[in-house]
C-alpha cells in the first residue's frame, strides 16, 4: 500500500490554473485577490484536503506560535494543572503548545527537545526528569536563542528564568512539624539530590534535625525515583530496621502513597506509632484513608508565571540577560496522617 502524496499549494494552482503565488495570498486572505478567486482556492483546497505546512510557513516568517512544554509526567494533577495555566495564558496571546513527556527519562527528554528545535518552537517551558545530570541539550536551546524557561526542577548552572517554590523551607516546615507533634526519629524518602530541588528538600530536613539537636541517621535518609512503588520499597526498608522511625516525611505524594500502602498492611497505626507527610497536595491526599499531610505548590500560579515569563520575552518587555526568577512560598496542609492526637 502506497502512502497517499500530501496535496500542496502547487496542486492547488494546477488545477485552477493559475500561479502558486496567487493560491498562496488567497489562502492568506491577501487583499490583491479577487473573493471569486478566494473562494475558487478554497473549494478546491478542501476537495484536495489541503493542510497548510506549519513548519514551511515557520521557516519563512521565523515565527511558529508554538511553545513547546516538556514534563516528566501529564498524570500528575501538579504537571496537569501548569499545562493547564501555560496553556490558557498562551492560547489568549494567539499561541498554541505542544506537550511532550519524558518520563523521568534523560534519552526521551533529549528526544523530546529535538523534535521541539526542529519544529520550530518559539520557546521551551520544561521540568526537567528525574535522570537528568547532563545539561547540554538544554544549552543548546540556549544556544539557538529560543527563550528557555524551568519551572519546578531547574539547575541553577544553566542560568535561565526559573519558576518554583522554596523547596529547602517547605522541607524545614515540613520536619518542624513533625517535632512538633512529638516525633523525634523522622526519616526522610526524597529524590536524587542531583536534582535541585530534592538537594533542597533534603538540605531543609538536616538542618532542622540540627536546629532541634536531633542527631542525624545516615540509615533514615533515602534517595529513590518518588514513584508509588518506590515508596512502598523505600517504606518497607524503613520497617526493617531494629529502631524504626517513629515519623516519615516523604518528597511525593505518589511515594507517600506507596509508603502508607505499606503502613496500613503492617497494621501500624497513622499517625500514633508512625506519622506521615507527603509533598505536592495531589487531590488524592484528601480521599484517602487517613488522609495525607503535604505541601501545596501552587501549581496553578507556576503555570501562570512560566506563561507570562515566555511572553515577556517574545514581546520584548523583558530586558536582556536579566533572569526572572520566581519563587513561591508554600503552605503546609495539616491532614490527619501527621496530626497526632495526645490522650
């Protein structure tokens, strides 16, 4: 079976016999053409089942009105909710989005950003994958000059806009409460701390261990990948120690899921024998059984603010070289999973 040849504007002009040029300005709605030879190309456009080159017109006019945003996942409320905001912002402004996903994959996020580059996008919006150490493929968008900007994970080596929430006080926030509500042996499953901002969330953890004269336990600091499985790994292997923990604050909600799967199989009593804090707010914390303290992230106002960075600099409003930095303050929603109740 033979691939059907894509129809073009010279087909067009073939059959009306008469120039390219001329079906391409009436295609524009060029003023030069007659509505009889508008409304001509049209038809036939339609019969033929035209469909305008998007990256032929880019090349020419050096402007797609596509923004690219890469995320490590789209099935998280929190990606969901920024692509949402990116989205609606950038629609209003005459520019469509083109989602990609790397599934905390360095070689697919790679992939991604080529087929991005080679689109023609007028700017990247990316969270960058768990697996990510290596920077240069988002140098080289940098280096193409199309407006690069992180929002949530980001390395603060690449020097670009940058849109997050203050990951190192959330964490702190987070480990005070939990000494507050009695724990006094907290362990911490968080991400790889070459990514910045589990380096953050595992910096907040130690130095409020330190601010209480908690001694740290080399054996209660974990790294994983934050998935629910993960978490269930991560929860188990906590369990096994001769003096288990008496509290857990975990760097995902989706992890956390996984470790109060564990918990409840264990018939370990939430939050009395072992607390539990989540990070993100996914909608699910607040159905489960007990349901789970975390962290709001706002991720509807990042959304906003990565939109509104990109437009500053497609519209020239912002100055040149200046970074646009914007972090946000979270907020720590108390569920029952932490709050301990004192006979």
């Amino acid at each position: 079976m033979t691939n059907k040849k894509r129809t073009t504007i010279k087909d067009i002009a073939n059959v009306l016999k008469i120039s390219a040029a001329a079906v391409s300005k009436a295609l524009h709605d060029d003023s030069r053409i007659s509505a009889k030879t508008k409304a001509a190309v049209k038809k036939v456009a339609k019969e033929l089942n035209y469909q305008p080159n998007h990256l032929a017109s880019a090349l020419r006019k050096g402007k797609s009105n596509l923004v690219g945003v890469i995320v490590p996942r789209t099935n998280s409320h929190f990606f969901s909710s920024v692509i949402q905001n990116i989205e609606e912002m950038l629609n209003r402004e005459g520019y469509n989005i083109i989602i990609t996903q790397s599934n905390e994959s360095f070689e697919k996020e790679c992939r991604n950003i080529d087929t991005l580059l080679f689109t023609q996008v007028d700017g990247i919006i990316a969270s960058m994958a768990n697996e990510t150490t290596d920077l240069s493929y988002y140098e080289k968008i940098k280096f193409k000059g199309i407006p690069l900007i992180l929002f949530d994970r980001g390395e603060n080596d690449l020097n670009v806009d940058y849109i997050g929430i203050d990951d190192y006080n959330s964490s702190y926030m987070i480990v005070e409460h939990l000494i507050n509500q009695g724990c006094q042996r907290i362990a911490h499953i968080g991400g790889y701390k070459h990514t910045r901002i589990f380096n953050n969330r595992i910096r907040g953890y130690i130095d409020a261990l330190k601010k209480y004269n908690l001694p740290l336990d080399n054996e209660l600091l974990i790294e994983s990948s934050l998935s629910t499985e993960e978490g269930r790994k991560k929860m188990n292997q906590l369990l096994r120690l001769k003096n288990r923990p008496d509290a857990v604050y975990v760097a995902s909600d989706y992890a956390a899921l996984g470790a109060l799967q564990v918990l409840q199989e264990n018939r370990i009593k939430i939050p009395n024998e072992i607390a539990l804090v989540g990070f993100g707010n996914e909608p699910f914390t607040a159905m489960v059984t007990p349901t789970i303290t975390s962290i709001e992230q706002h991720s509807a106002e990042i959304g906003k603010q990565a939109a509104k960075v990109f437009l500053g600099h497609a519209k020239g409003t912002f100055v040149k070289q200046k970074l646009n930095k914007t972090i946000l303050n979270a907020a720590l929603i108390v569920r029952d999973s932490s709050n301990i109740k004192r006979i």
